[in-house]
C-alpha cells in the first residue's frame, strides 16, 4: 500500500521509522525543528544492550532489535560505501560486576531469570572476570558476561539511517517545526501544519523522544512522555585498558526482589578514539540542563570503585541528554487511539539506539498492513499498564 | 558587606578587583595562573625576576601599581592557580566550583564559593585559521609565541616569520625581537583599503585612544629600528618542512582575503607565528546563562552588568578592545558589582574611557575581520582539526554524504573538535566552514541574546581528574581557603550529592 507518511522527529528512532517505511514503499517526510541526529540521539553512548532488561516485551524488542543491528551495520556499510562515516558497530559484550557477595546473590537470580528467557548470561568468578578486565579493582567478587550486548556510534547511525531512507525516497526537512494538526474528514488527522507551511498525510509518526508529549498535543492528544537528564562523561583519550562495556552491579546490594530490573549504575568503556566514557546519572528534573557538580562527583566514585586507574585519568567533557521516559518503563509503538492517522513511535528511554531497528520495522508492519514479526499488543498506547498511569 | 569573586587576573580583572575593593566589597581574586597580569602582562615567576621587566610590557607600572594595592588591601583575597572547573546556576545564585594547585600536581584543593557578585574577566585566546602545514613543529599561535617570550624569555626561532590579522601581530614581533629572533616580515591580511576605512575614517577617535595609539607607536618604532617589513594585504598560505617548519609560502590576498594566484612566493623561517584575531573565553559566561551577542559576545550594559542578575563582564568576552578598553571595564564592572555607583568618581572617568576604547574594537573589527575568501588557501588535505588530525577534505565529505551542516553532527560523524583542546583551536573555523562563506549572521553563531552555540559550550571548564571528581565532598560542608584573610572569603558550601544511581542509555 502506497501512503504518505510525515515522520516528526529525525533521531535514531524517526530515522529506523523512515528507512523501514520507504523500504516498504510509503513517501515518506521526516521533519525535525532542530538539526537531524541533534537530540536524545547525540547524548548518549549508543549502547546496544540485553544485559540490562529483564524478561518481558522490552527484552524480546530488544533480542530482535540486537539481531537486527549485526546485520543491518553491513547493509548501511554496503549501501552507503566505505567513505561514509561508520556506524562503528562492535560486539564488544559487555560484563556486570559486583564487589559484595549480596550483589552477587542478586545478580545471579537475576541472570538466571534472562537466560531462562534466552539470553546468553555466564556467571564468573573475580579471577575470570580479570582475565576478560586485568585492570578490575581487587574489590570485585564475581560477574556476569553478556556476549551480545553491543554498540553502534549512535549519531553516524542515525545519519546512516537517514541516508539510507533518503535513497529509498524518503525526505528529510531539518529547521521545520511542527505547530498543528491539519484535519481531514471525521476529525482525522491529515498532515500537519508546520513553521513552512502545510504537510499532507495519510499518517503522522510521532518519533521526537522526549518531545513526544509536546508534539503530540499539539496534534489534539497527548503521550505520558517524560523527559529524564543523563549525564555522561569523556575522559582524555589513552591507550586503551578497557576492552568490554563495564558495568557497576552493586546495585544489586541494595535490590531485594530478583525481579527488579536491573539497574546499574556506572557504565564505563573505551572508545575507537581512545575515550573512555562514563555513563550514566539519571535524574528527572524537567528540561533543565543546568551543571551540577554533584553528579559527575558521584559517577566519578562509581568508575574509580570499578577501574582504580581511572582515578588519574582527565575528564576532558561532559555533555547532558534527555532520555524519553514512559511511566510504566515501556516504548509506545503503534497508533494513537483518539485520533485517527496518528501514531507513536517513542518512550524507549535509555535504549531508543538499540531498540531502533525492531521498532521501526514494527511500526511499519502495523501502519501499512503488513505481519508483524513481533505481536504489538505490549508496545500499545492503550495497554493496561499505561492506562492505569494516567488515571 | 558584599562578597565580590573576580574571575581572571588580567587587565581587566584587575582593574575590577581593585574597584569593587574601593566600593567597600569582600573580593577574592582567583586566576589559573600562577601570577597575577594575565596574557597581556605576562613576565618572569617572582622568584627569578628580570631587571628591565618593563621594556617588555607596555604600561608595567600600571600592572605595579594594581597588583601592589591588591596585595596589600585587607578586604582583598589574591588566590593565584585557582581553577574554575565549573559554575553552577541555582536560584538562589551562582556557585564556582574551583580546585587550588598546580594542574598537574597531585594535591589540588577544592574550593567552592558562592559569592553575591561575579565579575567575568576570563579574557580570550587567539584565533588562528588553518591552512596546510600549520600543524608542522615550528608553527605557533601567536599567543604561544609572545607567552613564551614574556614569560620564559624564549624565542620561538631564529627567523621567524609573523602573520595574520590585526594590530596585535606588531607587539608580537616585538616580543621577539626583545627575545634576539629575526623578524623576516610581519604579513597583515588586512589590505591597505580596509585598513584606511577602519583606521583613517574616523580619526577623532584614534586621537581620544591616545593610549592606544601611542602603545602601536612604540611597536611600529621596533619594527623600524629592526628594519623588519609590515606587509598589508599578505598572508602565510602554507607552511612547509620535514618534521619541522624550514620555509613559508607567502601570497597576497584580495579583499575578501582569497589568495591571488601566481603571488605566491617561498621564505626561509624557521618558525611562523600566527594570529587572525581572539576568541573570547565564554565557558564560565555560558554555563552562568549569560546573553551573547550575534558576534558572540557577552552583552553587557552601561554597567557592564550582563543579562543574568549578579554577573559582571568586563574585558575581551565583552569584545575585542584591548588593555585599555579592558582596564576601563574592568573599573566600571567592579564597582557596579560592590553596589557603587558606577556614575561617579573613579568609575566616570572610566566610563569615558571605555567608550573611547569601545571605537576602537569596533575599528579593529572594521580593518582587520576575518574575511570568507581565506578559505581559498585550504586544500582537501589541509588539517582543520589538528587533535583528531581530521581535513578540511574530510568534513566536507561528511557534509556532502550525511547532508547535515550542524555541528555536532559533522564533529561526532568527522571528529573535528573532539580531541583534547575540545574544539578551542577549531570550533568556530569549523562552523563557520559549515555554514558557507556569506553566512555572517549565522557564521557568527547565533543570534542576538540567543542560546550559545554548542560549538562554545564546555561545562568542564577544564580537565578534572577522576580520582578529583570523585573525593569532592558528597554532603554539605563549609570550606574556606587558607589565606591571610580566610575569614573575608565569600558563603562556601558543598551542594549535597544527588541520589546515587545510573541506567544505561
């Protein structure tokens, strides 16, 4: 089926939305107000991960979206030639550890129950785990290793995607804001009205991140979007000492229930320009990007508990984002259930460039017809959990 | 009493401590270097002074004075190797979050103050634009050059070759001069018909810039007394050598500074010193929310006052006018942050010099500006980004491949800008790149009072060592330097931590 989509939002998730649709045949506009790769998607660290999700319909996104990455790293390398710039995608895996026996307890349930879901989780011991990271502080007291947790460059990604949808037909138009609904018959939505005049549209995909709830208002509905401050910081580059994504499990220490989501609370890796980078403090205080020292103070421990070394190494710059939070920790993708001709693409908070991939083929498949790989049900704006949130 | 903190010890800071310590404030005075004066005054560490420091300074004995009255005023605390790594907005005001020491010693100090007034008088660098073989050994920045000659009596070569844009290439030749170098020319992009309309067609003010006027003299009198060449309207286009600079093309340029074929001609030197003019050091401006102008600027009123409530600016981040324009800010903005009246007195007088300094950038700018035809001295192969070593080639083939001319997109897709100088040298060479000759309003970054580019954003003012970050103190705590006047320091606490926590994103 033929259709005329206008896309809001040009970051890693409108970008995945608007390759997959002008694949699949629609003409497709993406609009941003801002530059293309600008936002959420040029904040972070790219990371591509399973370790960090626990079983349920985010993990089973995120096995299909991993997949989908190996190959689709090749595809855009193949398509878009070796003078573009790389979307830098390494396997590299990534390793949990933890420095007291609790967090190890809880890690280990919380491995068990990934790998009972399909995920490759191998339990090790502080004398393994140095020989994956020699320079681990002698603190650590085991591991976890995750083989397929990865890593993309997430703004040569998005740029990539991008590219790769304007071959396939689709335009990008940065610079244009949107400021309205452009109504068909029935109070249907049928394009949008912008900063550079009018849009028509068959369907309007909502993919601006944290901005989600913004522009979705003013469209005539509304998203439970939040936007959540992250901080992540860059060292000097070095030669490189850290091989894997490193993670500070000790969150676990402090975790009763085995079924909590895991949440880390230092990342920390080496990159191909010899960076390390430090992520990831979360706080949700609006749009407010006001520097605060106490946060890179407390990231710093983190990493300095991890990788003693680390204490020597300079930060040279720090950048802050904000990560699309939905309530129920969930992304939304799929159609508005108010207004006719509008959908969501949004909400996936830190793991919009690893989901990327599975949520545009997804939201592609439900708007032009087609079958589905994954069942859409979890991902609805309607679902049960969402609901509840809002009443 | 009010709590005065004064960033940066130049001419301008200076100037503002000793006001603001007239008007009856508190003043603490920090300075990343080890030594009051800052570029402009730049000498010998006390412990090795030099006998004839003067000859090498124009108005020494102003600096002599301002530093002595500083020392000695008890309301005044003079805090040398003092860095601001960070400032922090809250509503109740501004917080610097600063670390004592030497950079690269193990044992910096963290300090935080959170005075009632903030003075900016962080001052500029200068701005060299690339052009092939300018990342050789032997190529400096001006800057460099002239530090190394006021501040350790080195001399950046033996024939040295001086380029670049505006009046503050002659002090550098001086400099080395002084030093013992050969100057082998001095090559001014300005050509002699802007240099005429920006200097020749108001001449009341340079009269009213006596100072300043009289300053030039006296270098344009060493350039003479060497038999050294000031050639208008020229450019170095290339550097070139084996591991080291051993010789420079030199071309001519038209008015819009594009190199004019079949003019170029090689010189010997070795070693080439370049400056096409200053960029302002916002970080700190930037990070307290201050207003820019479109030239990127910061804006600041009659008082110096800038658009955020309690911050000063005074100096070369309000604009490029020199030490005299630097010392007048300087008065006024010290005086209206103590809560004087910058009407009156000392502070009138000052407000008329600075107005008189004021036509004087704006001369600069007309004589001297960067001009979009420079970018016809560059090749595919030419270094933009001496950190990550990415060509001027390269970004525009990034640009042409992805289609995005935003910055942060190109540095993050290309790595200009990314290496350990964080965009300082390259930043606005790269966006102007980016945004096409022609593009003024926009090359410029910005808009009138708008949001500051990204390309100037830094909130690590500096680089911070981990182990530093993470011993700064989680919980509330009241901190004082150790100085002979602990007691007259501003309010310092610690914020306390946030909770700890993370995800991965």
């Amino acid at each position: 089926m033929a259709a005329d989509v206008v896309i809001v939002g040009a970051g890693i998730v409108g970008a995945a939305c608007a390759r997959a649709l002008a694949r699949a045949g629609a003409r497709v506009t993406v609009l941003d107000r801002g530059a293309a790769a600008a936002g959420t998607s040029a904040h972070g660290e790219g990371n591509l991960l399973v370790s960090d999700k626990g079983p349920g319909p985010e993990l089973e996104l995120a096995t299909v979206s991993l997949r989908r990455w190996a190959a689709l790293a090749e595809e855009l390398a193949d398509e878009l030639g070796p003078r573009f710039p790389s979307v830098e995608h390494e396997a590299k895996g990534g390793l949990v550890v933890v420095t007291s026996t609790e967090g190890l307890s809880g890690l280990r349930r919380f491995a068990d129950a990934q790998r009972a879901s399909g995920v490759e989780a191998v339990e090790m011991g502080a004398e393994q785990a140095r020989e994956l990271e020699p320079d681990l502080a002698p603190g650590v007291v085991g591991a976890v290793h995750y083989p397929h947790d990865a890593q993309v460059q997430p703004v040569a990604a998005t740029e990539a995607l991008l590219a790769s949808a304007r071959r396939a037909g689709a335009e990008v138009r940065t610079g244009v804001e949107v400021t309205g609904p452009l109504l068909g018959a029935g109070g249907r939505l049928a394009g949008v009205v912008t900063s550079r005049g009018e849009v028509a549209a068959d369907a309007v995909v909502v993919a601006a991140g944290p901005w989600s709830a913004e522009v979705a208002e003013r469209l005539g509905s509304s998203i439970p979007v939040r936007p959540r401050r992250g901080m992540v910081l860059v060292t000097t580059p070095m030669p490189q000492r850290i091989r894997r994504k490193v993670y500070d499990g000790d969150y676990f220490a402090a975790t009763q229930s085995a079924g909590a989501e895991l949440q880390t609370s230092a990342v920390i890796e080496s990159t191909q320009g010899g960076t390390v980078l430090i992520g990831s403090s979360r706080e949700q205080v609006g749009f407010d990007e006001r520097f605060r020292a106490a946060v890179p103070a407390e990231m710093a421990r983190r990493a300095v508990a991890v990788f003693p070394f680390l204490a020597q190494t300079n930060v040279m710059r720090s950048y802050v984002g904000f990560r699309p939070y939905m309530p129920d920790h969930l992304p939304v993708i799929g159609p508005d259930p108010v207004r006719a001709g509008l959908w969501f693409a949004t909400g996936h908070e830190g793991a919009g460039v690893g989901l990327a991939p599975a949520t545009g083929d997804l939201l592609a498949a439900q708007l032009l017809g087609l079958d589905p790989a994954l069942d859409p049900r979890p991902y609805a704006v309607d679902r049960p959990t969402l609901l509840e949130t809002q009443s | 009493m009010r709590d005065v903190v004064v960033v940066g010890a130049g001419p301008a800071g200076l100037a503002a401590a000793r006001a603001a310590a007239s008007a009856g404030a508190l003043v603490t005075l920090l300075d990343a270097a080890d030594g009051l004066g800052g570029q402009y005054w730049r000498h010998l560490p006390a412990e090795r002074p030099a006998g004839r420091e003067g000859l090498l300074h124009h108005k020494w004995a102003t600096f002599g004075e301002l530093s002595d009255v500083l020392r000695e005023h008890p309301a005044v605390t003079v805090l040398p190797s003092a860095q601001v790594w960070s400032l922090e907005r809250h509503d109740g005001g501004i917080r610097l979050n600063i670390l004592v020491g030497e950079p690269d010693g193990a044992g910096r100090q963290a300090l935080v103050l959170e005075p009632d007034a903030l003075v900016l008088a962080t001052g500029a660098h200068d701005r060299t634009l690339p052009f092939p073989g300018w990342q050789l050994p032997g190529v400096y920045s001006a800057g460099a050059a002239q530090a190394l000659a006021k501040g350790e009596r080195v001399a950046v070569g033996r024939r040295v070759v001086v380029a670049g844009a505006g009046p503050f290439l002659l002090p550098v030749a001086s400099s080395l001069l002084q030093t013992g170098a050969t100057v082998v020319g001095v090559h001014e992009a300005g050509r002699i018909g802007s240099l005429a309309r920006g200097w020749l067609n108001r001449p009341w003010e340079l009269a009213g810039a006596a100072g300043k006027a009289g300053e030039l003299a006296g270098y344009v009198g060493d350039l003479l007394r060497h038999r050294v060449r000031w050639r208008p309207g020229e450019a170095v286009v290339a550097a070139h050598g084996d591991g080291q600079v051993d010789a420079v093309t030199v071309a001519r340029l038209d008015e819009r500074w594009a190199p004019v074929a079949g003019t170029e001609r090689r010189v010997e030197a070795d070693a080439v010193c370049v400056s096409h003019g200053f960029t302002p050091r916002l970080e700190l401006a930037i990070a307290a929310g201050c207003d820019l102008s479109s030239s990127r600027f910061v804006l600041v009123d009659d008082t110096q006052a800038t658009s955020v409530r309690g911050v000063w600016a005074a100096g070369e981040i309000t604009g490029i006018g020199g030490a005299d324009a630097a010392l007048a800010e300087g008065t006024v903005a010290g005086t209206a942050a103590a809560g004087g009246n910058a009407g009156t007195g000392t502070a009138r007088a000052a407000l008329r010099a600075r107005s008189r300094a004021r036509g004087f950038a704006a001369r600069i700018e007309a004589a001297h500006g960067i001009r979009p035809g420079w970018t016809g001295w560059l090749r595919d192969d030419t270094v933009v980004c001496r950190c990550e070593e990415t060509t001027y080639g390269r970004v525009r083939e990034v640009v042409e491949l992805t289609g995005s001319h935003e910055a942060r997109s190109v540095k993050l897709t290309s790595r200009a800008g990314l290496g350990p100088c964080q965009a300082r040298m390259c930043g606005r060479t790269l966006q102007e790149l980016l945004d096409g000759p022609g593009a003024r309003g926009r090359a410029a970054g910005g808009v009138e009072g708008g949001p500051a580019p990204t390309v100037d954003r830094r909130p690590f003012v500096v680089p911070v060592r981990l182990g530093e970050l993470a011993a700064l103190p989680a919980t509330s705590t009241s901190r004082t330097a150790t100085s002979r006047t602990a007691s007259a320091l501003p309010t310092a606490s610690f914020p306390s931590a946030s909770q700890p926590g993370g995800d991965r994103t």
